[in-house]
C-alpha cells in the first residue's frame, strides 16, 4: 500500500504542523524535549527501523507524539518497511511526520552580465512513519517489555556523568547558589554539587550551561541575547533547553530541568507563534551543540564509525 496525495490535495504546511503540537504542548505546560522518556516503556532517542537515532527537529516531534499517543516503543518505521519485515499496520493507525531537507538547483540568466549563476535551494519534505505499537506482526525484538518502574539508583550514572564532562575544556567554578554561563569571562558557574537533590541533576544543569559555552563566539557562534525577555535571549534559552535534554538522554538520566524555565515558555510561545520554522532552527542549533560537546567528550581514540550514532554528524541534523 502506497501513500500519495492527490494531485489537487492541498501541500501540507509540515512545519506548521509541527510547531503547533509544540505549541500545544507548552500551553499544557508540559517540555516535549524532556519528559517522554521517563513515560514511555524505552528511553533515549527515538529510533528508525534499523536502529538508528532520529536527530534535530524528528527527536522533539517523535517524543512529543510518542508521549501524547502513549507509545511505549522507541521505533519508528515506514509502512513499506514494516511490510518488509513481515508486519502490517493495523487498520485505522494515523501515521506521523518524519521531515529532512531535500534541495534542488537552479540556474538563471543574469540579464546585467550575461553569467548563469546556478543556486542551490532547499526546502523541507516529509514522509509518514508509524509506531511499532502500531504495527502487528514484527520480530518480536521490535516489541519493549515494560517493566514496571524501578527506583533510580543515583550512584549508576556517576562513571558516565564524570566521564563525559570531565572530558570538556570549559571552565567549571563552583559556589553561590546560581548556575549560569558567563560570555564575558569565557566560563560556568555552578553551586556546589552536594546542593543538588543528586548527581542527575546536577549533571542535567551542567548540560544546560555546557550548552550555553558552547554557543561563544570562538566555538559555535551563536547569537546571546543583551537581557531577559528579548527574542534573542529567549530563543538561546530553548536551544540550550533542547540540548540539556539531549545530554541527558545521551547519559541515560532523567530530562530534569532548571525550576525557573517556566517563565520562559511564555517567551517561547510568542516565538514559536511568530514563526513555525523557529523550533526547527532551535532544534538544529541544538543538536549542533550536542554534537559539539559529545565530539569533545569522545576519546581522543574514538572515532566516528566506532560509534553506533554517528549519524548526529549529518548536516542540518534533519534527516529524515
């Protein structure tokens, strides 16, 4: 069974569609890049059928939908694929989006010159994906056990959370009881780490700031805010939401988050409102910052195709 549209349907505005269900689910007060994977049966990113990890702006739409829908699968696939693997979506599932960009050239005339510059010109396209809760029929590896909830053992993840950001050339400095990053003097600080309700959170604040240092001029360059409540500012602090949660699934902890973040949904709201690329941009820039970070945490002897995600390598970190 194949999937067109029709040649009068009209085009689907899929960038639109997707920030309305962020926008929704900020109104409900609730950060679909952090809390779906302490609901769901699986944690972590979402994955394809093969395996592999979605990125940028798939990971925050997938958790949203996965979360809203109550899937307790991690993995996603296409109808064809499914088929493939002796499976059929059952009747009446509605799919999901999965996006990438795709691109085009363009050659025209200049009429001053004479030349024929070609441009390269992208542009957003989708395609439907399911859920395996979805779908009957796969190999049962494809199905989570849920298990009931077990109590966290803080202690876990301590070889990990030492391991990734011990690797990091950033300045830490700690006391006082507020964490921020400083751009003028090139470094975080943070309150003291027995302040902190466990080792998860105090790692999970620390990936928000590294989030931050990794925006500077001399690493990423991205652009900081001057103060609380302009759009720039705003939109800095929803890419370094984004990509606390990133490091916090990368880390396998929970997608705790800073308690004053509630006052920036109102500000998001009114990006995401004003333009329905926006969380496709921060979550880009996001993904680019995780990127960045876990390149400097990997081990000087690792490389890419030792590594099972070294997709996050891919441009835009929007494919499909």
């Amino acid at each position: 069974m194949t999937f067109r549209r029709k040649p009068d349907a009209p085009r689907r505005d899929v960038a639109a569609e997707i920030t309305n269900l962020i926008i929704e689910k900020l109104e409900a007060g609730v950060l679909p890049w952090s809390r779906p994977w302490g609901l769901t049966g699986a944690g972590g990113r979402p994955l394809r059928h093969c395996g592999t990890p979605y990125t940028g702006i798939n990971t925050l739409y997938l958790w949203a939908i996965g979360d809203a829908r109550g899937y307790n699968s991690r993995t996603w696939m296409t109808y064809r694929q499914a088929e493939e693997l002796g499976g059929q979506v059952r009747r009446g599932e509605r799919g999901s989006l999965s996006v990438y960009f795709s691109s085009f050239s363009k050659t025209e005339t200049d009429r001053v010159t004479g030349t024929e510059p070609t441009k390269n010109i992208r542009f957003l396209r989708s395609y439907i994906v399911f859920n395996v809760d979805q779908i009957d029929g796969l190999p049962t590896y494809y199905y989570p056990t849920v298990a009931p909830p077990q109590p966290r053992v803080e202690s876990e993840h301590r070889a990990s959370i030492d391991a990734f950001f011990g690797a990091l050339p950033g300045t830490v400095r700690h006391g006082g009881d507020q964490a921020y990053f400083s751009p003028i003097g090139d470094y975080i600080q943070m309150p003291n780490r027995g302040a902190f309700r466990s080792d998860d959170h105090y790692a999970s604040t620390l990936g928000h700031e590294y989030t931050h240092w990794s925006g500077a001029a001399s690493r990423l360059a991205r652009e900081f805010g001057k103060k609380f409540g302009d759009s720039a500012y705003a939109f800095e602090e929803l890419v370094a939401s984004i990509g606390q949660c990133l490091v916090c699934a990368e880390l396998g902890l929970p997608g705790d988050l800073h308690d004053n973040h509630a006052s920036y949904i109102e500000h998001w709201l009114r990006i995401l409102k004003s333009d329905s690329s926006a969380i496709i941009k921060a979550a880009s820039k996001a993904e680019q910052a995780f990127n960045y970070l876990r390149d400097l945490a990997r081990p000087a002897s690792a490389s890419p195709a030792d590594d099972e995600t070294a997709e996050w390598h891919e441009p835009e970190a929007l494919a499909a």
